[in-house]
C-alpha cells in the first residue's frame, strides 16, 4: 500500500466487511465514525503474519478516535472517547469529509 491515504484530523469510517481470519478491528467499532489523530507507522499486515507469511505489502495503521456517544447507545454526552489503532484496508472516507 505505501504511503498512508489519510492524515491527522481526516474523518474515517469503519468498514462493515467480514473478519479476516485474525482479525484485530473491533466488532463495535463497524460502521462508526472517528478521527484519525495520528498516523502510527507503516506495518506488515498481521493477518498475513499470524499464517507464517511475510505480510507484504505493508499497511499503515492509524490512531483514531471515536466520540463515546457515537459507538454506544444511552452512552451520556461528557466527552469521553474511545481510541483505537486500526489498519488502513479497514477504513473509507467518511461521506462528505
């Protein structure tokens, strides 16, 4: 993949697609709305690496950010959030972004 398609500040949505075999995207996060605060670095892909492959090409992984409210029903509005670091093939562009 190379170089990293989104940057800090960029909205993001999770994609909603079936697991990987070793899948490390959280299931509550699919389909929510975050904001990547920072790039994390380019890795190789840890579902290639968890069946002995070398996990080429190498993905960039993103620190994003969810507004607690956003994943959680009855969640209460206080500014809480939620952090994840996620893999690039995991996420889009949020519509209108």
């Amino acid at each position: 993949m190379g170089e990293p398609r989104y940057q800090p500040g960029m909205k993001v949505r999770v994609n909603v697609q079936p697991p990987e075999a070793h899948c490390r995207t959280p299931y509550y996060l699919r389909g929510k709305t975050g904001t990547v605060t920072e790039i994390a670095g380019i890795y190789p892909n840890p579902s290639k690496l968890a069946f002995h492959k070398p996990g080429l090409p190498k993905i960039p992984l993103y620190r994003v950010r969810f507004a607690q409210t956003d994943i959680w029903q009855g969640a209460e509005a206080g500014g809480d959030t939620v952090m994840a670091d996620l893999y690039e093939h995991w996420l889009s562009p949020e519509e209108g972004a």
